[in-house]
C-alpha cells in the first residue's frame, strides 16, 4: 500500500492521533518552559526551587501513570480521550488563575498528567493497537503533533507575550484544548480494526505471547530498556526547561534560541518519518539501539557551542534523537511484548519517563544553584547516553531471539 492510499484510507484514526499529540503541548516541558521566567519572577522562585516544584508535580503525576495508563486497555479512545482534553483544559485554567506558589506543584501534576502523560499515551497505544503490519507509519504520522507543537507553539506564545499578560495565554490554551473534544469525537464515530486482527484481536510479543506487565517487569528486557527511557526525557526535558538560562549563558537573545526550533523540529519530522518507514521493513530491534547516539554529539556541541553554528548542529543532532524516540520506543512495546496489554505496559514505560522528566530539571536546576555550571553538566549528559546506548544493545542481543514464534 503506497503513503497515499495509506492516507486516504486511514485518514480520520490518523488524524485523531495528530490531535491528541498536538494538544498534548500544553503540558509537556519545551511548552510550560516558556513561561519560566515569568513564573519564577511571578512567584519569586530561584532555578532550583522551581526545578524542584517542577520535579515533585511531575513525579507525582509519574506516579498516578502507572494506573491510569493501563485504562486504556479498558475504554475506547472516543471515550477516554475527551474526558483526558478536558483535564488538561481545566488544568491551564488553574495555571492561568493560580494566585500563590504552594499551589504551583497541584498545577504542574495537573499539566503534566493531563498532558505529557495520558493524552500523549491514550494517541501513540491507540496507533500500536489499531495498526500492525503499518505500525511504523502510523505511529510516524500521528506523533507529527508533538513535532507542530514544538515548532509552532513556542513562536506563536513567545511572540503572543509581547503584548499579553502569560496568564491570559494558558487561557488561550485553554480552550483549545477545549475545542479539540468536539472534533475527537467527530474523528472517531468508528474505531479502527485492523484486517490482520479480524480473528485474533491481539498481536502476540516474544516467545509468541500475551506479556502480561507483571511479567514484563520480571523480564530482563525491560530493566536494560529502563535507562533508555530516562534519559531522552530527563535531559531533553532539562534542556528545554532552562532554556532561558541556557540562552543567557551562551549570550544569545532568547527568541533567537526559539528561532531555531522549527529547525529542530524538521529534522525531528525527518527522523520520525524514515524510523517509521525503516521499523517497518526491518523492526525495531535493528534500529533501537543507535537511537540515542546522537544525543552524545548533542549534549557535547551544547556544551562547547560558542556560536549559532555549533548551537544549530546540537540541535540537528537532538532532533535525530527526538524524531526516533517517537516512533521506536512505542512501536518496541507492542512488537516485543504484544499488544493485549499494551494499555497498562506503555504505561509503565510511560510512568518511567515522565518520572525522567521530573528528575531531570530538578538536578540541573539544583546543579545550577550550587555553582555546576550547565555547560559541564551537558558533557556528564552526554555520557549518560553512551551508557544508556550500550545497555539497549545488551538487552537487545539477547531478547531477539525470542522474537521467533515458538516451533
């Protein structure tokens, strides 16, 4: 089946999950980050209080991930799905009207669980389930929201907070996030049943069967995965949560540092699209264990950047990365362990890089305040993923096998 058809035949399920990644920007980091500054001077927080807010609210909604995710596995998207819009909406409310900090840290849970964490979830295990043999395209297409949210959202808030109060914007969001129910609901008067699932509902994982989570997290797979799974999460995230400090470090305006996201965003897009089309030719064993390499050669030019070219190349790096790690992880989880209980695996997946995302901007931000310059933090980064790297190759190795259906 070529693209177009592809398209065309699957337009409406495809769509659905491009929504739902896209409004789930309003409460992932490289969003929230860009009203730091104003909620740090608003509050009167240092960087490394508000890291640590930030690390509780997201550790928390972390927490509760692990057993709301698994609800997928239960409800139908046309109805999980708006119930999810309709928290995030209620939780840019409360960031747009929330008068006093001890508040900030239920706000920050609020976001990132609404946003981060089931919206984002709820659209790439719907993509997992609902395609098989096409898996990697779908989920490459879907997962295009989160790449236009990054490349647009950031500009237009930046921009939009020249000349209006940041409070008034998480409004805005608001009702955007209100007005993609209605059209969630419309997208998905029918919920996809794949051909190849006509007689069997699910597809199987290795070893030819239904991997429960408890015996997911009995399986040494999954822990030599753990790290993998932290990472992109801690330290992207950390990246673009102080990235008003890291532009004043590097003397660069803060929208010129914007500026470059959508270059970002492109290479991100490119690398999603080809990771799609190569897992479904080869699988995502072959691919998985490169995936993060280029986030070394990211972490390192950041660190050593003295211009806008280097700056530029650490963000193209970044971006092979970030396009990568949204469609091979979470088509990982469904080749390796089947998708009968996709829901509450993905979700435990999930739990732990949300918890990577909590982790990360609280010890940088702490790193900060304790006179560790950003700089050399990004270079114990990028070590960090050369470990991370070796342990997905282990563990890799040695689950392939298993791939095979029992004779």
């Amino acid at each position: 089946m070529n693209i177009i058809t592809f398209l065309r035949e699957n337009a409406p399920w495809l769509s659905a999950g491009v929504l739902l990644t896209f409004l789930s920007s309003f409460g992932q980091t490289f969003f929230i980050s860009i009203f730091a500054g104003e909620i740090r001077e608003g509050f009167g927080l240092s960087h490394g209080e508000w890291g640590g807010i930030y690390t509780l609210g997201t550790g928390v909604s972390a927490a509760l991930m692990v057993w709301a995710g698994g609800l997928t596995d239960r409800f139908r998207v046309r109805g999980l799905g708006p119930v999810v819009l309709a928290f995030l909406a209620m939780a840019c409310v409360a960031m747009a009207l929330n008068p006093v900090w001890w508040l900030l840290p239920v706000v920050i849970f609020a976001l990132r669980f609404a946003g981060q964490g089931m919206t984002g979830h709820v659209a790439v295990v719907a993509m997992s389930r609902w395609f098989i043999a096409t898996r990697g395209k779908a989920l490459s297409i879907a997962t295009l929201g989160f790449a236009a949210g990054e490349a647009l959202l950031p500009l237009i808030f930046v921009a939009l907070m020249i000349y209006y109060d940041w409070r008034l914007l998480w409004g805005l969001a608001a009702i955007i996030a209100l007005c993609g129910i209605p059209v969630l609901l419309g997208l998905l008067r029918h919920e996809r049943t794949p051909q190849s699932m006509a007689h069997s509902e699910f597809s199987v994982g290795m070893s030819g069967r239904h991997w429960s989570r408890n015996q997911t997290l009995r399986q040494f797979l999954f822990w030599f995965m753990v790290p993998a799974l932290l990472g992109p999460s801690a330290f992207n995230t950390a990246f673009f949560f102080h990235q008003v400090h890291f532009a004043e470090v590097k003397g660069i305006a803060h929208v010129e540092l914007v500026a470059m996201f959508p270059l970002y965003t492109g290479i991100s897009i490119a690398a999603m699209m080809l990771s799609g089309w190569a897992l479904d030719k080869v699988g995502t064993a072959r691919l998985i264990p490169f995936m993060q390499l280029p986030m070394v050669a990211a972490f390192v030019l950041f660190a050593l950047a003295s211009g806008p070219v280097a700056t530029f190349l650490g963000f193209f790096f970044l971006g092979l990365t970030t396009g990568m790690n949204t469609t091979l992880p979470n088509a990982f989880w469904a080749e390796f362990y089947g998708t009968k209980h996709i829901g509450a695996i993905k979700a435990m997946a999930a739990a732990i890089m949300v918890l990577g995302s909590a982790i990360g901007p609280g010890i940088t931000g702490l790193g900060i305040d304790l006179g560790l310059g950003i700089e050399a933090q990004y270079i114990g980064i990028a070590a960090y993923f050369l470990f991370a790297s070796v342990m997905m190759a282990i563990g890799i190795t040695r689950a392939r096998p298993l791939l095979a259906p029992p004779s």
